[in-house]
C-alpha cells in the first residue's frame, strides 16, 4: 500500500509541498493546482489510508489539516459511507487527539469538526438495536476526566456538537465544572471560552430549544455556569458582550411565553440573581452590562405576569399564583434582580399600580357586579402587590440608597392603602389571591423595616408619613396588628389566609423588642381577652370546619401565650384569667363525659383544646410559667385526655394531637421542668405519660394487620409520637426513675413493657422506611442503652435479637442521624459488654445485679457471635468503601468491637488485604498496623481518642491505596480495520 501511495503522489514531502501551497501559499496558481489535487485525493479509493498515513507521518501541521478537511468532505458527500467505516474513522479520530492533546489548535477544531458532522448524520442510525453514534457523549465523559489538555479537547467537542445539532445539553450542565479547579488562569479562561462558544451558538440557532427537555436542560446549563465561574471571568471572555445580549433576549423570550416549560423560568432566573448579586465583587474594568439587561428582566417578568391574567381567566387556565410554591422561589429570586437600575423598575410598578387600582374602584362602583373584567383587575392587583413586596424585600439583598427607600416608601404606600379599601368592603367584597399577595408584602416590608434592628432614620417613612400617617415601625406595627385580628375575624372560613396571617403574627412575636412593642397595642390587648370563637370564628367547632384546618390554632396560642409572658411574671390570676375560654371548653367536655355522651362536637372540642394547650405549652419556657399550664391541668383535665384516647384510639384525628400536646409537655426545655425539690410534679408528669402511652401502645395493637396506605396514619405515626415523649422524659433529667422500684409503683416497668410491645408489631423495614418513626425510635433506643441497661439485658431473647438486629440495619441508612444514634447506642452496649468481662471474677456482693445483667448479655453474645461480628463488618466497609459523614460516632464502638472480637478483625482485616492485588497488599497491611499502633486494650477516653485518630489516617490511607490504579494497555484503533 505504500508503495502505492508513493507512486501515486512520488513522496510525502511532495505532499506536505501541496498542503503549503494549498494553506499558506500566496501563488493563485499553485493554489488552484493544489486544491484539483485536493480533489482528485479525495475521490481516490485509498483517500483514507493517505488522510492515515498524513496524521501520522506528516512532519507540518498544514498536512494533519489537509487530512482533517479531506475526511470532512468525504463523510459529507451525497453517498454515505458505510455505517462500520464511520464509526471506525470516528473512534480513530477520537483516540488520535487523544494520544496528541498538544497539537495545533485549528488541527484540533478540524478533527472535532470531523466527529461533529459523523455525529449529526448518524444520531438516528442503529446497528444491534443501539444507536450508536450517541455514545459520543460517553467518550466526551472520557475527555473530561483526563488532563487539564484533554478537559479542554472534551468541551470543545461539545462546543462543536451545539454548533452542528442542539444535543449534549445534559452533558454540559454536568460538566460546566469539570476539574476547573486544576487548570491555571490561562487554561481556565480558554476553557470557559469554549463553553460560551457553545452557549453563543445555541443561542443564536435555537432550533433545538424548541423540544422542552433541550430546553430546560440548558436553562439548567445557564443557571450552573454562574454557579461555577465568577461573573469577573466571565465579562473577560470575548463572545461576553453579545452573549449577554442573547441571554437577555432568551430569558424574555421565555418569560413572555410562560406556558412553555414554565419550570425552567427558575433556572434563568437563578442565573440573573447570581449575576446581579455578584457585581459589587466585580474586579476587572470590562463592562458586565448588568446594569443595561438586568432591568428589562425585570420588567419582562412583571408585564408578562400581568399579561397572563386574562389568559388565564379567559381559558380557564390553571392559575400560576395557585402554586404558591413556585411563585414564591421566583420572587425571592426576582428580588435582587429588580433592584439593579431600581428607579426604573419603581416606576413602571408606579405607573401600572396606579393604572390597575384605578380600573378596580370603577368596577368596585359598577353596577354589573362579579364579571371577568373583575377577575381579571383582581388577578393584575394580586401580582403587583407580590411585586410590590418583592422588590421591597430585594433591599436586604443588594446595595441600597436613601433614594431607593424612599422608592420604597411611594410603592408601600400604595399597597396599604390598597388594604384600608379591600378591609373597608368586608366581608362583602374580598378576593383570596389578593389576601394573600397581601400577607407577602407585610412580611417583606417586615423583615426589611421592622426589626430589632430598627430602621429609624429611613427615608421609607417620610412618603408614608405624607399620605398615611405612619411615621415610624411602631405605626407600621399598629397597622400590621390591625390587619391580623381583621383576618383573624372575616377570614375563618379561609384556610390558606387564616394559616398565613397566623404565620405573620408568629413570626411577629419572636424577638424580645418586638413584644414589648406589640403588647402596647390595642389590637393585641384585644386578642389576649378575647380569644374565643365568636370573635374569631375560626377557633369554631362546626362541621364547617375540616379537623385538619384545626392545625392553625397551635400556631395562635404560641404566638399569644408569647405575647402574655411579656408582663406576665408570676401573676397567676392573670393566667388564670387567660386561660378562662380554654377552662370553659374543658368543663363542657367534662359535663358530657360524666353523662355518658359521645358525641362529635365532644371530639373536636378536644382536638380544639389539644391543639391549643399545644400552643400554649411550645411558648412556656420558664418554670414558674409552665408550672402555672401544669396546676392548670393536673389533677382535673389530663384524665379527659386520657379517657379521649382509650375512646377514640382507632381515630388519628383525635389522638395525634393528644399525644403531641403530652410530647410537648414532656420535653424539659430551658429546665423548665426543674421542679422545686417538694414537688412531685415530675413523677406525676411522667405516670400521666406512662399511662397515656401504656393505653395507646395497647389499644392500637388491637386493629390487628393494616394495609401499606394505613400503617403509617393510623399507627406508625401514633407509636412515633409515644416514642418521642418517652424519649424526652427519659432524657429531661426531671425524674429520679430508681423511685419508681423503690416504693413499688409500676408506671417506669409498664411504660418500658409498652414499648417493647409497640416495638414488636412493627417491621425492620418499616422502622427505616418512615424516617420520623426512626427518628424517634434509635434516639429513644439511644437513652436506654446509656441509663437503662438492665432493662435491655432483662429482654427476652427474641426481643434482644430484634434490637439489635434494627442497630445493625440503621448503621448503614444514609440519614446521619440514624446512624449516628445507632453507633452511639452500639458503644454503649459494647462498653458495658466490656467493663463486665474486665470485672468478672471479682463480682463484689454489692454488685451482684449488675453482675448477673452482665452475665445475661455476655451470655446472649457467646450465643449469637454474629451479630457483633456483623456491626464490624458493617462499620468497617462503611469506613473503607463508603463516604463516611459521621466517621467520629463510627469510631467510638468500633474500638470496642474490636477489642471484643480480635479473632473476626484478624479475619477481616485479611479478607480486604487478600482481594487486592499484590503490590497493594503490603501497602494495606501497614495501614492496619499504623490502625491499632499505641492502642491500649481499654476503653478509656484518651485510648478512644486514640483510635479515634489513627482511624481518620487510616481511611484517608487506605481510600489513596484503593484509588491507585495499574497501568492500562492505551486503545488503538485503525480506521482501515
């Protein structure tokens, strides 16, 4: 063949002559003779062995071009080549850049140019039921994870995709990042320069855009590539300037056409918040233009909202301020965005907030009544007043004058004015979207203008001052209040605005400065004398109202008893005064339940009363205050709570809130359950709880099997809860658990049976699967093994087995605070396992007990070897194999593990060293050495921290060994194979 190819062409220096004459020659001549010959090269039946022969002997540059533009024409004429020949020229070029990162820039862009093209006419083609030129994606994957050279050569090749079709979006978006953190400044800027070329052509042939899944995957590429490079490299980049411009011109497009994937909109937007944020950081001179398209964002945004209104209503649309959800990420995310160039964006709000209030008081004073003109004028108003309170909140996120409050204060104004005429129409005229729109606005302009952090000197106020009176926050408190207890009272049928403006008045309560505020305002002092459902009717009981509504009415009594702690102090008439609609609530259900009534009202009352006292005992953080709740309601009302859940047990609308209100009593937060030492109050606390739980634990067991969709509400929920508040008394530190034995009163041995037998109904699997469940059982399990080992050795062994067996599942589960729980709850059981076997023989009298626990454990354990053994074994793979995020819990029982069972590590410790190769065996096995070096054979906390210590150097030592790979044979592919 190559004789031939000498005979052909006389040599390959004539060839590379040709290649000069063709590329940089300046004879037209020579030129024109040069590109016949190019011609007749690649109509010859051996034009692929010469574009070989080229690529791997010619001495120039010009000579690997001139084979790179040959196959580009070939692979393009009218008659394809074969399906096999195309692959094989494509892996050939593939592994030829491969193997020569360095070469020539324009060599390299023609080669890829190459690939692009086979690519694109292949993307449909199978052979074997595969498609197989797509797997250029996965030799793309390749390239990235190579040298800084070869990342370079894959993103190019992306680059060069876009440009031929709009596919590799997704591999763009998982490798916008790719090692940039190895490259230089230099390699790292041509880098990204690559990907903006790629993002540049896209942009300007969007034709591919226009499949949805194209389309939100390179909304996401967008949103990444801010993410991971900062916006002074990208303003230094060439192409910056025009793609910004397509960009803007992409993101309004997409706002504009808001019924097309709106999901991605999140993603554009995340780039334009990124960007604006990042502009006071900007170093470098280079215009970033923010200041030019940030604004006509913003403005595309609010028009195109508005717009849709009458789409919506007209067609009978699914309205997008529905998906509270999504409207609220995108304002937060518009909020600093508009803040960019602010004077004109407040006034186009301005001006279409005038415009929009306007055309709603003339249909207010219309005589044609509800019409879709007024739905319309209620939706614009409703997305204005979002807006409004967006760029009112955006001042907490982007630098801001004396002139953008008093901005501010022209926009505010508007807005609660807009809230004096909707209030004044109650209940007659009210519209729920704008209620809601409202409700934002106020806890925007809150957390920005109302404050600990006082704003006093602001200049939002001198407009608000002007026109409405309101000269500081204490008038914009007085204005917030009112606005509260007037939803509170016209909006009880409203669900979502009565959980709202709750939320608003919670958040209001927290911090101490804002209470003594608060509680000077009448609208606050009304509210604490008059909390009953005749002034506020969603406190109500009626059939009107779903059980779940009653949700809201914790969230009201937190925030209130916050309130009456204020001025409280130890005035127990004042309480006692406070707590007079709830007394009264409790005296009826007590008067029916003495009468042998059963009766729904009675139910929800007491779900009613649940949900309060809930409330009320979340904000009762001192001891004098919740011993007042306490006096309150021992002796006389917890025995209806009780007699309500040995009633409806089978009902978790009734008993949930039960048992969460006796949770929240049980939890000993700020000491407040630090009872003075003549009281009995804790022990009586804890055998209210015991007997509660002891009667839920027993009754539920009797619903026999339920289906999957009914095991979690109607039981596994309820045994959670239980689990909770027996976890919070164990651990409050408030009972003395010894007494119970001492005078022989059963509460702590029922209660501990109770759980044991709840325990026993419910599946490992299940145990896992529901994570508040495990949240409250490995915690749980975690109190027991550290206080209460001698109830756990005294566990059958069926019962031990099983929890034992649940530790060693939950050590493996990806949530840290299972595992974690598990590994604590392990190294309690492993150390009394160890102090017993140090102490046997010597037994003292007066530990005899303890001794016999001891005996029992170790007995079960010389029993059941494997199930110590299997926790080590699960312990160390997640040490060596698995991303370890809690490896100081993993360290402390695995000592112990060890200690215990030097056999079965000497075993494991083999079996790893055995399964890798032979030059890594000797490298592992010193790693196991330098493991256990100055290790005692004792738990003592300094020989844990020991341990502790070596096992950090051990998984990084051991995860560098594993990682070291043998050198690989390079792949080789011929194109004439």
């Amino acid at each position: 063949m190559l004789i031939f190819f000498f005979f052909l062409l006389k040599s390959l220096a004539e060839l590379e002559v040709l290649c000069t004459h063709l590329y940089i020659g300046t004879d037209l001549t020579q030129r024109i003779e040069a590109e016949k010959a190019l011609l007749e090269l690649i109509d010859s039946p051996e034009c692929l062995s010469k574009c070989q022969l080229l690529l791997e002997q010619g001495t120039t540059s010009y000579a690997q071009l001139l084979a790179a533009t040959c196959l580009s024409k070939l692979i393009s004429r009218v008659s394809p080549l074969p399906i096999e020949q195309r692959i094989d020229i494509r892996n050939y070029i593939l592994n030829y850049v491969a193997s020569q990162p360095k070469l020539a820039p324009f060599v390299i862009q023609a080669l890829i140019q190459v690939i692009a093209k086979i690519t694109k006419l292949g993307w449909f083609e199978i052979q074997k039921d595969q498609f197989v030129f797509r797997e250029i994606i996965a030799d793309v994957k390749k390239f990235l994870q190579g040298t800084v050279e070869h990342c370079i050569i894959g993103v190019i090749i992306l680059s060069e995709l876009t440009q031929e079709m709009n596919l590799a979006l997704s591999c763009l978006v998982q490798f916008a990042s790719t090692r940039r953190s190895l490259f230089s400044s230099p390699e790292r800027a041509k880098y990204l320069g690559n990907l903006i070329k790629g993002v540049k052509r896209i942009l300007e042939n969007p034709q591919g855009l226009s499949n949805p899944g194209n389309y939100h995957e390179f909304c996401r590429f967008l949103a990444r590539l801010k993410t991971n490079y900062q916006l002074g490299e990208l303003v230094m980049v060439k192409e910056y300037p025009e793609v910004i411009r397509l960009i803007a011109n992409f993101t309004i497009t997409s706002l504009q056409h808001w019924e097309f994937a709106p999901n991605s909109v999140h993603y554009l937007l995340t780039l334009w918040q990124r960007m604006v944020a990042s502009v006071p950081f900007v170093k470098s001179t280079e215009p970033h233009l923010l200041d030019t398209y940030a604004p006509e964002i913003t403005k595309a945004f609010i028009t195109s909202r508005l717009e849709s209104v009458a789409i919506v209503v007209r067609d009978n649309l699914d309205d997008p301020l529905d998906d509270t959800a999504t409207v609220f990420q995108q304002l937060e995310q518009l909020c600093t965005v508009s803040r960019c160039e602010y004077e004109k964006t407040c006034t186009l709000l301005v001006q279409l907030f005038d415009q929009n209030a306007q055309n709603y008081q003339k249909l207010l004073h219309s005589a044609s009544g509800i019409t879709v003109d007024m739905a319309i004028q209620e939706g614009r108003l409703a997305w204005l007043v979002y807006l409004v309170g967006t760029v009112v909140g955006g001042r907490l996120t982007y630098t801001s004058t004396d002139e953008h409050d008093a901005m501010d204060g022209e926009l505010s104004c508007r807005v609660f004015q807009l809230i004096s005429l909707m209030d004044t129409g109650l209940p007659q005229c009210s519209n729920e979207k704008i209620e809601l729109a409202i409700l934002w606005f106020l806890d925007q302009f809150r957390k920005t203008y109302v404050g600990d952090q006082l704003q006093r000197t602001s200049k939002v106020y001198a407009r608000m001052s002007e026109v409405l009176g309101i000269t500081d926050d204490n008038h914009v408190l007085e204005t917030f209040m009112t606005k509260i207890v007037t939803n509170l009272k016209y909006w009880g049928r409203c669900e979502p605005v009565i959980s709202r403006t709750l939320q608003f008045l919670n958040d209001l309560s927290v911090g101490y400065i804002l209470l003594k505020k608060l509680v000077k305002i009448d609208a606050v002092k009304f509210m604490l004398k008059n909390h009953t459902s005749e002034h506020f009717p969603f406190l109500g009981i009626s059939d009107s109202y779903s059980l779940s509504d009653f949700r809201c009415r914790t969230t009201f009594y937190t925030a209130l008893t916050r309130l009456l702690m204020v001025d409280l102090g130890e005035d127990e008439d004042e309480f006692e005064n406070f707590m007079l609609p709830l007394t009264v609530s409790f005296e009826t259900v007590l008067q029916i339940f003495n009468n042998n009534f059963k009766q729904e009202d009675v139910k929800r009352l007491l779900i009613g009363l649940a949900r309060d006292l809930r409330g009320i005992a979340f904000a009762l953080n001192t001891k004098t205050s919740y011993t007042m709740l306490f006096d309150w309601m021992y002796p006389t009302y917890i025995p209806i709570l009780q007699r309500a859940v040995e009633q409806w047990y089978g009902e978790p609308a009734c008993t949930t809130p039960i048992l969460k209100l006796m949770a929240e009593l049980m939890q000993n937060r700020s000491q407040r359950l630090n009872f003075d030492v003549s009281s009995p109050n804790g022990i009586l606390l804890f055998r209210e709880a015991s007997k509660m739980i002891c009667t839920y634990g027993n009754q539920i067991l009797s619903l026999g099997s339920l289906s999957k969709d009914q095991i979690y509400p109607m039981k596994l929920k309820g045994i959670s809860i239980c689990y909770s508040a027996l976890k919070s008394a164990l651990c409050g530190n408030y009972v003395s658990f010894g007494v119970f034995k001492l005078y022989g009163d059963n509460h702590f041995d029922n209660v501990l049976q109770a759980f044991v037998k709840m325990l026993l109904s419910v599946s490992h699997s299940d145990l896992l699967q529901y994570r508040k469940l495990s949240q409250s059982y490995y915690p749980l399990l975690e109190c027991l093994t550290q206080d209460h080992m001698s109830f756990v050795t005294n566990l059958e062994t069926p019962v031990l087995l099983y929890v034992l067996t649940s530790i060693s599942e939950g050590l493996s589960t990806l949530d840290t605070v299972v595992s974690s729980s598990c590994c604590t709850s392990l190294d309690y059981i492993v150390t009394y396992l160890f102090k017993h076997i140090a102490k046997e023989g010597r037994k003292p009298l007066r530990c005899r007990e303890a001794a016999q626990a001891g005996q029992r454990l170790l007995h079960f354990m010389q029993q059941n070897p494997e199930v110590l053994q299997q926790m080590m074994s699960v312990l160390m793979n997640t040490i060596v194999f698995e991303d370890c995020r809690n490896q100081w819990s993993v360290s402390r029982p695995l000592l112990g593990l060890i200690l215990l069972n030097e056999k079965y590590f000497s075993e494991l410790r083999a079996s790893l060293i055995n399964s890798q190769p032979l030059p890594k065996q000797e490298v592992l096995a010193q790693c196991f050495r330098n493991l256990m070096e100055g290790v005692e054979q004792n738990l003592s906390v300094k020989n844990r921290d020991r341990f502790t210590q070596n096992l950090s150097v051990f998984r990084r030592d051991v995860a560098e060994a594993l990682r070291s790979d043998g050198s690989t044979e390079p792949c080789s592919l011929d194109m004439m194979s």
